[in-house]
C-alpha cells in the first residue's frame, strides 16, 4: 500500500510537473507573441522618423554617385547614432539598390564601434549581412514593411525592413535592429526563478498543495501589478512626469484624427551652454508646470518629448479654429513668463508646428515645426495639398518678378547706417537687397530670397548687388559699405570665383566690409580661410554675421583672418530684459576683443538699450535707433 501510495505520489507530481510546464510554456508563447508585437511596433514608429533625421535628395546623391567624403559620412553616422542613443535600438540604417544589389545608403554604429572606428558602415558598403538577394529584392518590391529575426556577429536581433519613396522619386529601404538578448534572458530568469520556487513545492506536494497555490495566485498576481507599474514608468518623463513620446505615439495609435501641436523652445542650447545642464534642466521643469497651468480647465493633454519640446493634444471633438486660437493663448502666456532661477530672470520663446486632421499627426506636426523656424514664425500649421497649390502659383509669381526685376535692373540696394561708439559717428552702411516691383513697390529679401535660391536665381541677384555697392562707393569715395555673403556662398565654387574676380578688378581701399553668415551644416572654414584671405589681399574687411545665433563656432572663429564680429539681433533685443542673454553678449564681446576684434550690435531700436550696450563695450551700433534703411546715405 505503501509503495502505491509512493506510486501515485510520484506519477501525480510528474503530471503536476507536465502539466504546470505546459501552462508556464503556454503563457510564455502567448506574451512572447505581444512582446514581438510591441517591439516590431516600436521598430517601425522609430525607423519612420529615418528621413527626418536625412538631408533632403539624399539618397538621390547617392543612386547618382554624389557621395559623400569619408569625413562627411562619419558626421552623419554620428548623427544617427545619437538618434538611436535615444531609443531602444541597436541600429538604423538605410539600403539602396543599385547595378543588382544592396548597398548601406546610411547607417548608425555603436558606442565602440566609433570609439575604434571598426566595423563601421559607410555609404556603399555592401549590405552583406546574409541575407538572399532575392528575398531582399522582393521585399524592396513588395514595398510593405518585413519583420523578422537576424542572427548578426553571433547576436540575436529582431529587425524591420521598410520601402520607402522620398519625394524625389528615388526608392530605399530603411532597416532598424532591436537587440532580443534581454527578451530571452528575462525567460531565463523567468525558469530560473519557477525552478527554486517549485523546488519546496514538489518535495511537500501534498502537505502544501493548497499552500502552494495560494502563493501561485499570489505570484501571478504580484508579476502582473510590477508589469503594471514598469510599463507605466515606461510612459512617463522622468523629469517633468508628464506623459512621454512613448505615451504620445500611443495615444495616436488608438486614435490618430486628431489636433496635436509641437512647442521646440528657441535657442534652449544657449542655456545648458553658458549655465550648465542642471540649470537647463531646472528652465524645462518650470516650464512644464507653466503649461500644466496654462491648460487647466481645458480638454488639452500635456506630454513631455525629447530635450526642449512638448507636445499638446486635442480629441477630433474640438474644431481646428479653438484648437489654435489655445495654443496662440498658450504660447502668448509662455512668452510673457519670467523664470527666476538661482537669481538669474529668464525667458523662453518657442515655436509650434501644427497638424491637424492629418493622417499622421507627429510627423506632420513636427514638419510643421521645422516650417515654423525656417520661415521665423511662432507658429505654422501643417499645409495641405490645396495649401501646396496656393504657395506653387505663389512661387511662380514670384519668379516671375524676380525674372522682370533683373531685366529691367531694379534690383538694388538700401543702405543703413552704421555708427562707431569710439568715435561719435556714421562709420559705413550695409547694403541691404531691395527688389521694385513693376507696380513700384518694394520689396524685402524676406518676399523673394528664399525663392531664388530655389529658382537658381539668387547667383544673379547677389552678383548685381555687388556691382551695383561697388558703383556707390567708387562715387562715394569717403564712404565705407559691407556687403552680405553666405557661407555657402563661398561653399559654391562658381559663385566665389564670380565674387573673386569682381573684387580683384574693382581697386578697394578698405572701403568694403563683407559681412559672412554661417550656415547650419556649414563646415568648409579651411575653404572659407581661404577665400578671406584673398578678398583681404584686395583690401577687402571681413566681419562675421550673426553671431550667437546658434551656429557660430568659436573654434573656427579664431583661426579665421576676421575684423569684426556682428551680435546676432535675436540676442541683443533682450539684453534689457533677461540676464542670461545680456551674460552671452558680454561674452561675445570680451572674446571679440581678446581676438583684437571689434563688435557690432544689430537691432538697436531704443536709446535705452544703446546706452546699455555702450556701457557693455559694444564698438559699433546699427539698427532703427541709429537709422532705417534708405535708398541714400544719410547725408546725400
């Protein structure tokens, strides 16, 4: 009896064994399948911001054999891997196919990879990761995005393949790996974990049988609060505790009709730059409570995005109109709060990009956004395709214009003066482009400009402006003039040999300042030494503009043969009214003149800000205050 009793005992806790193994396994597959579900989600809403991240005919340079330089490459790997920095994957990257077969268009690379500068994919590298050809050419065909495991250098990944079509027609791939080591080593645990629980279970089966399960219940029950809690935490900002992008792309996926606004705070990297990062950090903080104030008693929901954005949404239930008129209440609120923080008085301005009813809301929003800072408005609101036509036909007129304005040589200068602290007087003007219209009006570079550089008109323009500065002050000869380039300008071979030779015929003795923009993705200063070192030998100045605006490089800066240093007017327009930018053109101006350089200040409109800029050391002065900008000099 006593050996059937043992019998039973032991066929009943192999069965029990069985049976638990096969519901333990059960579980396992069903939340493995939602897990590869959540991961491939998070794979193809993180890959879909790839030609965002791009610059634009970028991959049509490279179909076409525009390659980049190694050094180029290596930037833009940099700048992907910081993407995924910020993310759960362990590579993007996209595929072109070109002469039968796959080649890296663009990739990140990891921490090490970088640090040893191994391993690393650059652009037309061959795709060689084991991948058939043929499998690969129908996913590229197919054009629907392919999920699937990949086993890469003795790794596990899980990996997205998404066709995609740029707006130049040119067709890639985008790929995104997600490293599944802590998936399968959370199971390990998991049975690990089973194993030592069981263990006093089987060996008392039948004293703790009601016992054992009781803890079971209990177990699961605690497994499933703690998810609760992890997923939660997931979801949330860990410094503001708003919701986070995780929790907007969410929210979006259950209903994507909707009105959703971006604010990117302006210049925020001026900030961490001069007071550190726990002070920017502490500026991100109150403004969150500033907006969760701001939208109270309102149908908005608040989240938290990356560095120095947040994001606001609205339900389909409230009409475009009331949704913007909030948002342009909110910012209006935004912009008139003083922060004071450790003693120094802040401000923050932003910008919004809006989408509205749109089929995808976050993309189309922060396009909305990068509109909104490139054109410098507070806010933009996503166009649709009726909105394209009307800014088409826009556009031609405008070309039009431009076309008839050259003809008819009415493209021409305005000069404002500029004055010398020093010496108590108008020291030189800067020629401003101004375009007549046939109708007589005149207009600003902000109406046309833009256009044509589009147009491939904007050579001639900067052209007839040079010759037409260079006529005033060969007729003025007691008179000094500056002149606006681009960096880019000068990045352009064609156009600083036009500018060169022109310069070289024109006999200047120190009567011509050329004032140079740096550009964002300018980096040619050995190109740009270059260039001003010659301009100089023709008795040309040379002062840099707009500096502080956000891509000026100080590095550079002192290698360069420069004699004045021009205060961005974004920067200077507050020195009255915020602490923390009247500390950045102090600096400004005590690194200018450890340089031996001398400064000028735009945007002087007042008298008071004049004479708080004299006291500040500032060397010269333009702006309203000294005088607007005319067709003449002041004393013609």
């Amino acid at each position: 009896m006593y050996h059937y009793r043992n019998f039973f005992f032991i066929l009943g806790l192999v069965l029990y064994v069985f049976l638990f193994a096969g519901y333990i396994n059960y579980s396992y597959l069903k939340d493995k399948e939602a897990i590869l579900k959540d991961v491939d989600k998070e794979l193809y809403n993180t890959a879909i911001n790839l030609p965002l991240i791009l610059p634009n005919g970028f991959h049509h340079k490279n179909m076409n054999a525009l390659d980049y330089t190694k050094e180029q490459n290596l930037k833009q790997i940099k700048k992907l891997s910081k993407f995924v920095e910020s993310t759960r994957l362990e590579y993007i990257y996209s595929i072109i196919f070109k002469d039968g077969k796959f080649y890296f268009s663009a990739s990140s690379a990891t921490k090490d990879e970088l640090t040893f500068t191994n391993n690393i994919s650059y652009s037309f590298d061959l795709f060689d990761r084991d991948e058939d050809s043929n499998v690969l050419k129908d996913i590229f065909d197919e054009g629907k995005p392919y999920y699937y495991n990949a086993y890469v250098d003795n790794k596990s990944f899980r990996r997205i393949l998404l066709p995609m079509k740029a707006a130049d027609s040119s067709r890639f791939m985008i790929g995104a790996d997600m490293r599944t080591a802590l998936v399968d080593k959370s199971y390990g645990n998991a049975i690990r974990e089973l194993f030592y629980f069981l263990l006093p279970i089987f060996l008392l089966m039948l004293v703790y049988l009601i016992i054992g399960v009781y803890f079971h219940v209990r177990l699961e029950k605690i497994v499933q609060e703690r998810t609760k809690e992890i997923q939660a935490f997931n979801l949330v900002d860990t410094l503001t505790g708003l919701p986070n992008r995780k929790s907007l792309i969410k929210s979006l996926a259950e209903d994507s009709h909707v009105h959703l606004a971006i604010l990117n705070a302006n210049g925020f990297q001026i900030v961490n730059d001069l007071y550190g990062n726990q002070i920017g950090d502490k500026l991100i903080v109150e403004m969150a409570r500033s907006l969760e104030l701001f939208i109270k008693d309102t149908d908005l929901k608040l989240y938290k995005l990356h560095a120095d954005e947040f994001a606001l949404l609205a339900l389909c239930d409230m009409r475009q109109f009331d949704f913007l008129v909030l948002v342009e209440r909110i910012i209006a609120q935004l912009h008139e709060k003083i922060y004071v923080i450790n003693e120094n008085k802040m401000s923050v301005l932003v910008s919004v990009g809006v989408a509205s009813m749109v089929e995808v809301p976050l993309i189309s929003a922060t396009v909305a956004l990068k509109e909104a800072r490139k054109r410098n408005k507070k806010i933009y609101l996503y166009e649709s395709h009726l909105d394209m036509a009307t800014e088409i036909a826009h556009n031609q007129k405008v070309i039009s214009e431009i076309h008839t304005a050259i003809k008819e040589e009415k493209i021409y200068p305005y000069f404002q003066p500029i004055y010398d602290v020093k010496k108590a007087k108008i020291v030189k003007y800067e020629s401003l482009m101004r375009m007549e219209k046939a109708d007589g009006t005149v207009e600003a570079p902000q109406y046309f400009l833009d256009i044509a550089h589009q147009s491939k008109l904007y050579n001639k323009l900067s052209v007839m402006m040079l010759q037409e500065v260079l006529k005033k002050a060969k007729s003025h000869p007691d008179k000094n003039f500056s002149f606006n380039l681009s960096a880019v300008d000068i990045e352009d071979s064609v156009m600083a040999e036009q500018i060169l030779s022109i310069l070289k015929r024109a006999d200047i003795n120190k009567q011509l300042t050329l004032e140079i923009l740096e550009t964002e993705g300018f980096r040619s200063y050995k190109t740009l030494a270059v260039f001003i070192a010659e301009v100089k030998s023709y008795g040309v100045e040379v002062a840099i503009d707009d500096f502080g605006s956000g891509y000026s490089n100080f590095a550079e800066i002192v290698e360069l043969d420069v004699d004045y240093l021009k205060i961005d007017g974004s920067l200077v327009k507050k020195v009255i009214l915020d602490t923390h930018y009247e500390h950045i053109v102090t600096a400004i101006i005590k690194f200018a003149h450890s340089l031996g350089l001398k400064t000028i200040a735009e945007f002087v409109e007042d008298e008071s800000l004049a004479e708080r800029l004299m006291e500040m050391g500032v060397d010269m002065l333009q702006g309203y205050y000294v005088g607007r900008p005319q067709i003449s000099c002041l004393d013609e």
